[in-house]
C-alpha cells in the first residue's frame, strides 16, 4: 500500500484520501485483491478516526471484514487499542461484524469477554444476540473464555442474555450453550470447577448445567474439582452431581441398538419425524387448512345430524318411527335428539368419529415440535371430549347414549395415549440423535 495513504489513514485525513484516488481509481480494489493486509480501515480503526473509518467503509465496504497479516479485522483493532467510539460505529454499520472471526477463531464478542468489558458485552449481545453461538478454533464459547478468565460479571450478563433471548430457537440454544463442550470435552462447568470458582459454579447450577456432563476422559465437574475446596463440591453435589464410578458401556450399548432390528413402533416413530422435518412449511399449511375444515365439518354434523333432531317432546308413543325395521310403529322421543333410526345412526357415528379422531390426530402430527405444540395438544384432547358429549347429549335411547359414550372414550383414550406415546418416542428419539 502507498505510503502516503498509510499517512492519510494514520491522519485522518479524507482529502489526502481522494487525492491519491484521484490519481489512481482503482487504489482501494487493488488493496482489496490482497488476502490479509493492513488495509487504511484497520490503521483508522486502530487510531480511532471514526469518521475517516466510516468514509471507507461508504467506499469499500469489504475492508470492514477483511483480516491483515496478523488474523485481525479493523474491529478487533478497534477493540485492542480502546477506540470505543470506533468500535461502536461498527457495530452501528453492521451489527454482525460483532461475529467476524479473526486469529483462532476469535470474535469481537470473544474478545470482550476476556477482557471484562460488561458494557460492550451488554451491546453486542443486543445488536447480535446469534454471536454468543460462536466457537474459537478450539471449540469454546464466550462462557468457557469468561470462566478461564474470571471474569464473573461477564459469565453472569452472558447467562442473562441466554435466557431472555426470544428469537426462533433460543430454547434450544440456551441448553446447548451452557452444556458446550471444549475441544477436550470440557463444559464451562467443568473448568469453573476444575478452577476453584464456586461463584461461577453456582451461576451455571442455577441456569440448568447438566451437572454430570462428562468430558473425554469421562470426568464430570465433581471429579475434576479440587479436594480443598468444599464450597464448590457441596453446591454440586446438592444440584445432583456424581462422581465417575466404571467404565461405561454407552457406546456397546449404542451399537447394539443400531444393529437391532427396528420394531414397528420405532418405523413409524421415525417415519412421523422424517415427515414433519421434510414438509414445507406451505405444504403444512395447505394440510392443517384442509384438516381444521374437515374436523369442523364432522363436528357440525355431530351437533347438527342428517334428519335433524326432534323439537318437541312424545311421551305418549304418537310419532311415528323412522327406522324402517319396525316398519312405521309408534316411538317415544324427547326434544333435542336424533330423528336417525338407529341402524344407520350407529354407522353415522362410527364413520364421523373416525374422521374426527384421525383428523385431530392429523393435526398434532402437522404441529412443529416444541412446547407449544404440547400445549395444544391439551385443548385437542378437550375438543374431543365436547364431540363426546355432544353425541351422548342427542342420542335418543339410554343404550344407544351407553353405546356412543363408551365408544368415544376408547376413541379418546387410544388418541391421548397415542400422543403421548408419540411425545415420548420423539424426544428419546431426538435426545439419541
């Protein structure tokens, strides 16, 4: 690079700058062709020239994540002179340059965590909250580097910021973070431990730290914690740790399941979550469209049935039958139920139960994953029951009503104890994956 352009980016000095671009337009595209080099972003950055910085980065907007010679980007620079203005219109450009991975791996986020800095942790978890997702070259994230630095605010306001994250898959992610495992397997619990930090160790138990995660060497935190100090195996072994007793036999166990012939239950298991993962999000829609308008049409016609119902009360046997075996012979009836004879009532109720149980069921199954999804599994169990209900409601004989509230609650038990059947499959299932 000219060194005079050096000079201006060292200055601040924009008219330099469009001078020498002036006598050579392609100036900054030929510093862009280098791979790694200290281009005038990174020298303003380093010196804090914040508008000198965010007029080249109008012009070449690539330098922003560009990395010199020695892995870092203009922001780690920023970051390691303390230019914290500079580092803040950064992150005003872009709010991912907080997830530009420089020497080892590192983030700007990385960065702030070893250091300390509680106030530019609190805004690039705001403007970024996916960069607490980042992982150096030997496996760790911002948790596992607050904890090796003692840094307990930061681990602290990292922990926070998990769990008040509400984007799409936070839930997930939380649990997965906190239970990260290092390159030697280690979780941040295990180094808190393993480093003498029951503060920490607390703040990990109290955020869901699997207790007995075990690194490479099959060691939980409680085994690789020092004898001395008590005030961190006490709060481990009052959050349900264990030590490492045998050799476990997980992975024979494991391959004798892959080699196991597959039941029944376990095909359909999986053939269910192979299709809820291959479905489209407009082809799940299109089908929980047409089977919310088929469960509302047999409903209706629980409530409303083919004849209708009778609107008037017969206690003394004047009406005629409409069920052709006793060839037109007198029947009691009472306001409210069904006019149907009762030969093609049963088969009626039979066939519209049917459609109703399996299109309820339909609809779980075209449900996401998740804890909403549970949730509504609830109300479908109480849709259920009203359709019951309603069927013993306008039955017109007491063993006709026996028969319909019998029937409908097998039909409610078989479809309860299939989601939950369901429900515990795909979470083992999913746990095992």
């Amino acid at each position: 690079m000219d060194d005079r352009f050096k000079s201006a980016a060292q200055m601040g000095d924009m008219n330099m700058t469009y001078t020498l671009i002036q006598e050579d337009p392609y100036l900054l595209d030929r510093i862009d062709c280098i791979p790694f080099i200290d281009t005038p972003l990174h020298i303003a950055a380093s010196f804090g020239h914040v508008q000198f910085a965010t007029e080249i980065m109008r012009l070449k907007p690539s330098f922003a994540r560009k990395l010199n010679q020695q892995g870092f980007s203009p922001m780690h620079l920023a970051l390691q002179n303390g230019q914290t203005m500079m580092v803040l219109r950064f992150l005003d450009y872009q709010k991912d340059l907080v997830r530009v991975q420089g020497r080892e791996g590192k983030t700007p986020l990385h960065h702030v965590a070893e250091e300390g800095d509680v106030d530019l942790l609190i805004k690039f978890l705001s403007a970024c909250p996916l960069s607490i997702q980042d992982v150096t070259i030997r496996s760790e994230t911002a948790l596992h580097i607050a904890v090796k630095n003692y840094q307990i605010d930061v681990l602290d306001f990292l922990l926070g910021g998990l769990r008040r994250s509400f984007h799409k898959g936070s839930n997930i992610q939380e649990k997965k973070i906190i239970n990260w495992k290092d390159e030697e397997g280690n979780t941040a619990l295990h180094i808190a431990a393993a480093t003498n930090q029951p503060h920490a160790v607390r703040l990990l138990i109290n955020s869901r730290a699997d207790v007995n995660a075990k690194n490479l060497e099959d060691l939980t935190a409680l085994d690789i914690s020092t004898p001395d100090n008590k005030e961190v195996t006490i709060s481990l072994l009052s959050a349900g740790a264990k030590r490492f007793e045998s050799p476990p036999q997980v992975s024979k166990s494991k391959n004798d399941h892959l080699r196991s012939k597959m039941s029944l239950k376990e095909r359909v298991v999986i053939s269910i979550i192979r299709f809820k993962k291959n479905t489209k999000d407009e082809t799940r829609n299109v089908l929980l469209v047409v089977a919310a308008l088929i469960a509302t049409a047999t409903y209706q016609a629980a409530l409303n049935p083919p004849g209708g119902l009778w609107q008037d009360n017969n206690s003394n046997g004047n009406a005629l039958n409409t069920d052709g075996d006793n060839g037109g012979s007198s029947e009691l009836h009472r306001a409210g139920t069904i006019i149907m004879g009762n030969g093609y009532l049963c088969f009626f109720y039979i066939v519209n139960s049917l459609s109703l149980f399996l299109t309820i069921s339909v609809i779980f199954f075209l449900l996401p994953s998740g804890r909403m999804s549970q949730l509504l599994s609830l109300p479908l169990c109480f849709f259920s029951f009203c359709y019951t209900s309603s069927w013993m409601t306008t039955s017109p004989r007491s063993i006709l009503s026996c028969f319909c509230m019998i029937l409908s609650l097998l039909y409610s038990i078989a479809f309860i104890w299939t989601l939950l059947l369901h429900n515990l499959e795909v979470h083992q299932l999913t746990k095992k994956s």
